[in-house]
C-alpha cells in the first residue's frame, strides 16, 4: 500500500504536466528528479511523517491486536469488543470533515495538541480506569477514536503545507509511503510486547506513551499552516 501510494504521488506529478490538469507554466517545467529532490529534503514534509508514524503505530497496533486483549484481561465478548471497537473507529472517521475546519480555522499545531493530549488521556482511562461495565467506555473510546483518525488526516496536511502547490501529490506519496510502510511493524510489535511485558503495558506503550510523544512533539513545532498563504502573497 505504501508503494501503491509513492507510485501515484509521482504519476500525480507527470500528470501536472497535461493541459487537462494544470495550464500553469510554473507546474509544467518541474522534473522528477528536482520534484523528489526538492520534496525529499524539505523539513516540513518529514514533520508530517513523524507525525503520521507516531499516530498511525497506536492507530493500528490498537486495531491489530485490541479486541483480542479486550476480550482476554477486560472479559469482553465478541458483541462488546466488536460494539466498543466500532465505537472508535466508526465514530471516528466520521470526525475528520469537522476537524479539517478546526486545523483549517485555528492552526494544525493547537489542533494536533488538543487532539494527541486527548488521546492519551481517554487511552490512560479506558485500560485502567473506565470499568467494562461502564457506558462512559464507549463515550471515552469515540473521543479517542475522534482524535486518532483527525490526527492521520493532519499528517498528510502538514506535509502538503510545506511544499509548493506543484508538489502536494509528491509530497503526500512521501508521507503515505513512510508510515504505512512502518505501520506494519505495530501489530507485530504489540504481540511481542505482550508476549514480553503483558497487555497492559503493551497498550501504554503503544498507545499512551506514543501519543504523548506526539503530544511533545506538537508543542515543539511550528505552525506551518499560513506557507502556502505567503506563496500567494508573494505570486
């Protein structure tokens, strides 16, 4: 999937190239070599993979091996492991259009705090506080799952900031390619830490502790939202 999605940045910058896509002299003269290069080395656009890894790891490693844990140290049954992880994941993609507007209106750096920070806490909640038999549960899993799927969509969005109009489709197959790629580790790293150190801790430190990494690493950074604003001005 990872390679699927370079392939189709870079065809995305060879279609730049096509009267039917763009007329702009600006697009048409970029060689692939400058575009990668370019891309390749630009800060901002590894901003957003780091940000897209330290996400995506808890995003997948809890969908990987979560309803098999809940359902050995929670006593779930198959009904309530499916409802509550349907809760997260259902609920939560359907987030991504209202979080877009609040990275859009308020900047992609206070967004991803608030939405990190909330991960971790409804994390830290629901694997030792909330108990199974509690409807807050399910309140506190859709919270979290609202910020695990806003966050995988600001990734992308970071990314796209820092690059020029002309290299948005390179610069989103970078990122796609990166943390779908180290995504594939999560699920395997989720059993192993369970094998070694129990499910509880693996859930700490796939989830909690990743995303309050995340959560550290949003206060560090910068806003990136306003470069395209100062490419237009200066146009």
């Amino acid at each position: 999937m990872g390679i699927a999605t370079v392939i189709f940045g870079l065809l995305l910058i060879f279609g730049f190239k096509r009267k039917y896509t763009d007329t702009s002299t600006d697009i048409k003269r970029i060689h692939l070599i400058e575009a990668i290069r370019t891309v390749g080395f630009n800060k901002v656009v590894w901003l957003g993979v780091l940000i897209q890894i330290l996400n995506i790891i808890p995003y997948w490693g809890f969908a990987s091996m979560g309803p098999y844990l809940f359902m050995t140290y929670k006593g779930f049954n198959p009904t309530e492991a499916g409802s509550f992880f349907g809760a997260i994941y259902g609920i939560g993609g359907l987030s991504g259009v209202v979080l877009g507007f609040f990275a859009d209106r308020f900047g992609r750096k206070p967004t991803i705090i608030c939405l990190s920070g909330l991960n971790a806490l409804c994390a830290f909640l629901i694997f030792h506080v909330i108990p199974q038999t509690s409807a807050v549960l399910y309140i506190v899993g859709g919270l979290m799952g609202i910020g695990l799927h806003a966050i995988y969509v600001l990734g992308y969005t970071i990314a796209q900031d820092g690059v020029s109009t002309s290299q948005i489709g390179l610069a989103t197959g970078i990122v796609g390619a990166s943390s779908y790629f180290l995504s594939f580790f999560s699920g395997p790293l989720m059993g192993f830490l369970t094998t070694t150190l129990g499910h509880v801790a693996a859930l700490d430190i796939i989830v909690v502790a990743f995303e309050a990494c995340l959560f550290i690493v949003a206060l560090l950074m910068k806003e990136t939202q306003n470069r395209h604003l100062h490419e237009e001005h200066e146009a």
